[in-house]
C-alpha cells in the first residue's frame, strides 16, 4: 500500500485540491461565512480562500490535527455545535461516506446553513464501483486514522436523502476531472459529485 501511497501523493493530491478548489470556489455566494465539517488540515479551506477572498471558513472536525491551515474545533461527530443559521454555507467534502448515517450531518448541516450546503462525495453505480473506492479510501486516508465504514451510495439513494430532507439541488457536476487523465479513466469516471443544495 505504500507504493500506492507515494503515487497518490506525488501525481493526484495536489491537482485534486487544485480542481477541487475551483469547483466548489465558483458555487460559493459572495461574501459567505462558511463551515467546513470534516476539514482535516484544512488545506481545501485554504485554498478556497486564497481564490475567493471574499469568503471566510473556519472548520470543525472529529481528529483535530496538529497542524492545520485554518482554525479547527473539534466536535462528535454527530451535533454540530452552532446554533441554528449561523453560517451561510456548510461544506462537507469526502466526509459522509466515512459517517454511519449520512443523514444525521446533513439534517445537522440544514440546521445551521442559511443558504446552502455544498456536497463533494462519491456515487456509488455499476459493478467496480464498490471496490474501486474502497482502494482509494484506504490510500487517501488510513495513515490519518480516519474511520472508514465505506458507507457509499448510489446516485438514487443520494437523492431521496436530498428529498427527504427538503434540499433542493441547484448545482450537480459529476465530470469533475480531479485526477491526471490515465488516472481519471479508473478513479474518475461517475465516482464523484459535487453538488449545491439550498434549504428550506
């Protein structure tokens, strides 16, 4: 796995925060006051804010790493701990599939955003799907020590938790190109979305 480790490092990490930044950047409001749930080191948030300086993020997270890009605060897992609306937008990206039940965050997002929640995860459609994200999971993400239940869902389950909650999508991309091209051929392809859901 280590040399799996070193070429995810070397040749996809950074272009994928790179492309990563830029989709999420150009689906933000003007101005927003963001919380970004299951932000790791925050280098996304960064990012994000280097792009768009307009906004500002500040993150929470259940393993508050040593070093961190932005401000963390640590939290359950579970409740968020703001009050109701008190940010324009909440940010989950890569976090629920590493949850037991996506719905708990999201209802929990839908609680405190004003506008929106902007959602980066993963469909999971058609025979290698499964397999192909547990790999990239265990690549990206075992030597963090972060949980990984490979709780993916389908394009169809994804969207009856958007209805039963009340969300209406208003961005869904799923071509997001976040990998070198021989890579995107096996850990692209309809693995990945981004999606902008406002609340009610």
């Amino acid at each position: 796995m280590r040399v799996f480790d070193l070429i995810h490092r070397k040749y996809s990490y950074s272009r994928r925060l790179r492309r990563l930044c830029l989709q999420l950047a150009e689906i933000i409001p003007s101005n927003a006051r963001v919380l970004d749930v299951g932000c790791g080191d925050g280098q996304l948030a960064w990012l994000i804010m280097q792009t768009r300086p307009d906004v500002k993020i500040q993150g929470i997270d259940i393993l508050v790493r040593t070093e961190t890009k932005i401000d963390v605060a640590p939290f359950d897992g579970n409740v968020i701990p703001y009050p109701n609306c008190s940010f324009d937008l909440v940010i989950f990206s890569d976090v629920l599939h590493h949850t037991i039940d996506p719905l708990i965050l999201l209802r929990e997002a839908a609680r405190v955003a004003r506008k929106a929640i902007i959602l980066k995860d993963h469909l999971c459609n058609g025979l290698l799907a499964g397999p192909t994200l547990r790999f990239m999971d265990q690549v990206g993400n075992a030597r963090h020590g972060v949980a990984l239940p490979y709780n993916y869902w389908s394009r169809q389950k994804w969207l009856d938790a958007f209805g039963n909650l009340g969300l209406s999508i208003s961005t869904w991309k799923e071509d997001l190109k976040l990998y070198p091209a021989w890579a995107d051929l096996i850990f692209g392809r309809s693995l990945h979305f981004v999606a902008k859901l406002d609340v009610p």
